[in-house]
C-alpha cells in the first residue's frame, strides 16, 4: 500500500530546499509518503575510550561532537528506531 500526500499537502511542501532541524522533528512534520529520497548520514556512536584509528593509523577527529554522543546503547537504539520510523512513514 502507497500512502501519499493530499494535494493540499503537496502543494504546500517545501521543493528543492535541504530542511534543517532535528531530523526526526522535521521528518514528523511532514506528510507521509511525500519524500522520494533520504540521504541518511546519522551519528554512528563511535564514543569508544581512548582515541579512535584509520587503518592507516591516522588520528579520526569528530567522533567526540555533542550530536555523536549517547548515555547508553539503549539510547542510540532508541534515537536509531525513531529516525528509522520516521523515514519510513515517509
């Protein structure tokens, strides 16, 4: 079953713009089944202790950000399922 939106819902959609915000609050705000494409780059929880390494033993900066970091795996799962709900209404 393809949900789609109402023509009063496509037409009042914002095109050809990137949304920004809370990605689960924006995906939320609009209609189900009326985006064609996500491009998901989420926070892959890479918080781990000590510093972490490329293969080729290079330094990986950016894994200590504020949006990259959860109390517990039960909350990165929690957030993960949300996004993942919310995308899929879409």
């Amino acid at each position: 079953m393809k949900i789609k939106p109402t023509p009063t819902e496509a037409a009042s959609l914002p095109l050809n713009q990137i949304l920004g915000g809370d990605c689960i609050e924006v995906m939320n705000s609009l209609p189900a089944g009326s985006i064609d494409l996500i491009f998901a780059d989420p926070p892959y929880n890479l918080q781990l202790k000590g510093d972490l390494h490329r293969p080729d033993n290079s330094k990986v900066d950016a894994v200590d950000d504020h949006w990259d970091q959860f109390s517990s795996f039960a909350t990165y799962d929690h957030f993960t399922r949300q996004w993942l709900a919310a995308a899929r209404r879409l």
